[in-house]
C-alpha cells in the first residue's frame, strides 16, 4: 500500500491527489511504513546505549588510583 | 592519588591566538592540570599518522574541551564539509565532553545582532524551496554577501559560532587581551560536579531499571505475541482507557540532527471506535467519546475510511485520513479482522496541502509518542482476532 501517495477519495472513487486544491468535503488519505514496534526497538536501543554510556562514566567518575 | 584532569585547547592556527595559546596551557599547566595542545604536546609525529585523526582521538581522551574562536575559520576540508577546529568541536559534543567556548566579543556581538537572523531566514526559505537543509558552503555564499557583516571574519565563523548555538552551548565572550578567569570557571564546574557525583549509585540504579525497562517493553512484545486472547470483557472501557491515554501534540518534520520544525499541532483525541469484518460488512464493535460513525460500513465502501483500511490490513502500514471540512484527522489501526480508529482534531491551520506536504510525519508523531500503547492494542487485537 505504501507509496509515497497521498490518495483522495471522491464521489466514491479513489485516486491519486495530484495537488492540495481538493473539495473541503474530499478525504485524503496516506499511509507509512513505520510501525510502533520498530519505534520501539528504536528507543529500547537508545535507552541501553545511553544507559551504558552513564555507566561508564559513573566508573571513571568514581574511580581512583 | 588524583588524576589530573585533561583539557584540549582547540582554536584555529592563527597568529593573535598563538600567544594567547601558550599562555593559556601555563596557566593551565600552573593549576594542576592536564592541558593538552597541537603544538606543544601532541606527539610524536610519525609519517604514517594522520594529524587530524590524532587530534580528534586527543579530544576524545579529554575531559574538557576549551574552544576560542574569533574573525579566522581555519582549513576547510572539502570532505568533510568543516573546518578542523570544527571537526575536533564535533568531535568533542559527540563525545559528550564539557565544553567551554569564548567568542572574541565584537565576533559574537555581530553574530547575536544580524549573522543568527540572516542563517535563520535563508535556512526557512531554503527548507521551504529544497524541504532540506543548506549546506555550509551555500550559507556562506549568502553571508559574504551580507554588507552589515564585518569583511574580517570569515562566512564560516558563522556558520560555525551558529552550529555552537543550535547545539545549545553557552559561547562566553572573550576580550582581546584578557585571559578568562580560570579559577572561577573551574571552581564552578567543581560545584556542579559535586552536586553529581554522590548521586552515583541513584544514578547506576535507575540505568539499570531503564535497562530493564527497555528489555521488558521487548519480552512483552515477544511473549504477548505467542497468546490466543479470550475477547474483551469490556469494549467501551477498553477504548476508554486508550482515549485517556494516547498522547497527542505538535507534529514536527526534522532535517538532520538537529534542526526540527513544528508543521502543526494535533489536539487531544476526541473518539475512538472499533469495527470488526464479519459477512462482508464492517459492524461497529464499540466506541467511545464524540465518533458519529454508521452501526456498520459495507467492506466494499470506498467512502469509508474503516473500510479502506481494512482493505490494507496485512501490509503492515498505519493509514491516516483527513477531511478539511470537519478538520479531523483519522489515524486507523488495521489488524486482522479489526480496525480501531482514533479521531484527533487539527490544531492551528492544517490545509489539504499541508496534509500531502507531512502526512508520513504525522503517523510517525503518533506513533512515537505512543509506541507502547499502539504496539500493545496491535498486539491484542490480533490475539483477539486469533480467538
């Protein structure tokens, strides 16, 4: 489904909406790829990197030679 | 015993600076501490190593990188589109370093008075004509054009002192002739290092529990995955509590790291409905708050936006639609024989022509600021739908 495309449907008929002049009363549509799983993984992968990130600069904080 | 504290003194090769330079390392020197610097005690210099690479792994060793800029940009590499001074800055942020930078004073003053508005206004009329960034090279055509601007300073110096600024690093002007007062900024990094550092256990304690946070939001998708879900106890309760808790706001559009542009705003979800396919029809399952949708929608119906995500279940892609004339944006949720709709009103002046320009930015603002609810409704209704 996704390409890139905003859709608009009209008078029961869908097609491709070319521009932004559209009747108020016409319904656009788009979609994306993107998935709240991926959004996800994403930030779980940002949350362990800066968690590992404190943590090593708690040890060169805290130690001493 | 202690461990001196290493600071990188960065700045262009330029001749006023080079006294400045070396009179700033004493200083340092005569402190206690560390003070690293190109021409003072940087190497051996061997054939085979690169100086830049060398300079930037010497920033990365430090603690404190001490950055002066003034009206000279320095070598511009082509490659890398920076000047070295700025790559080593760069360098110096990614790495999360503390920074200090001191502008000379008449530099930065200029730089607060006309240089910030004029990138400002050329980056929106760029963004508004390419939708992306310009570079630094197509900046400083513009800014060497500018007459207002003093001829001395190189264009780069502010493209530069501007990507210090959007970074938010606070630039302390620095008069010709005066060293900056040394001990007082090193007694007030002191203080704010000490209010820290007894925090160090709290501080490993809650990366810990954000570890296992981000593990579990990861388990719970696995697990709740591998489930048959019995069916809902209570439809109209459930959407409730997702209306009450899905976040809305202003939808942003980024152009690289750092630069991000609100493009409108979607106001508090209004409704929430869900349809089920059964016999061909999509029949209305529950809903909850302002939805005035039909009991049911012919899977067929093309005027429905129930119906047409249904038809794109499977694709794994999340639908947004809009109608100028309610100024309603409908963000559908297609899983298997379900469709869950949220209804968000568009906040400020969203037009049919800013919703081509940013729909994909919308679906990606909901889903990223909902990506634990919208995972976990995708998650149980495909098990409901399994039962």
């Amino acid at each position: 489904m996704h390409d890139g495309n905003v859709y608009v449907i009209k008078d029961g008929r869908v097609e491709i909406a070319k521009n932004g002049r559209q009747p108020k009363d016409a319904m656009l549509f788009g979609s994306s790829r993107k998935t709240p799983a991926q959004a996800l993984r994403e930030q779980a992968e940002r949350i362990r990197q800066s968690c590992s990130f404190v943590q090593s600069r708690l040890v060169l904080a805290t130690k001493r030679d | 015993m202690a461990i001196k504290t290493k600071m990188f003194l960065s700045s262009v090769a330029q001749d006023d600076f080079s006294r400045m330079r070396r009179h700033v390392f004493a200083e340092l020197e005569a402190l206690g501490h560390e003070p690293v610097m190109f021409e003072a005690n940087m190497g051996p210099w061997t054939h085979d190593r690169d100086p830049i690479r060398q300079c930037l792994d010497a920033v990365r060793s430090s603690d404190i990188f001490l950055l002066f800029l003034k009206d000279k940009a320095g070598t511009y590499r082509q490659d890398a589109k920076r000047t070295i001074t700025h790559l080593e800055f760069l360098q110096a942020f990614t790495s999360q370093k503390t920074i200090l930078a001191f502008v000379d004073e008449s530099v930065l003053s200029h730089y607060f008075k006309r240089a910030k508005r004029l990138i400002a206004e050329f980056t929106a009329t760029y963004l508004a004509d390419y939708r992306g960034l310009p570079g630094p090279e197509q900046l400083m055509e513009e800014l060497s054009r500018d007459k207002e601007l003093p001829g001395h300073v190189d264009p780069y110096v502010w493209f530069f002192l501007d990507d210090l600024v959007q970074r938010g690093i606070y630039c302390e002007p620095l008069s010709s002739g005066v060293s900056p007062d040394w001990k007082s900024y090193f007694s007030d990094l002191l203080r704010r290092g000490t209010l820290l550092l007894p925090l160090a256990r709290d501080m490993d304690q809650n990366a810990r529990l954000a570890r296992q946070y981000a593990d579990l939001t990861e388990l719970a998708s696995s697990l709740v995955n591998t489930l048959h879900i019995g069916g809902f106890r209570q439809i109209d309760r459930f959407l409730s509590v997702v209306r009450a808790n899905i976040k809305s706001g202003f939808i942003s559009k980024r152009y690289g790291e750092y630069i991000e542009e609100d493009v409108g705003e979607l106001l508090e979800c209004t409704a929430v409905t869900l349809y089920r396919q059964q016999d061909g029809n999509m029949l209305l399952q529950g809903k909850t708050g302002a939805a005035d949708g039909e009991p049911f929608y012919p899977v067929e119906d093309q005027q429905s936006f129930v119906s047409r995500s249904y038809q794109s279940r499977g694709s794994g892609d999340y639908l947004i639609f809009y109608k100028e004339d309610k100024k309603i944006f409908y963000f559908c949720i297609p899983v298997k024989e379900y469709v869950m709709t949220l209804h968000f009103p568009a906040g400020g002046t969203w037009t049919a022509q800013t919703f081509m320009l940013f729909y994909e930015d919308i679906i990606h603002g909901i889903i990223d600021k909902n990506p634990l609810l919208l995972e976990l409704i995708e998650l149980i209704l495909g098990g409901v739908a399994d039962a």
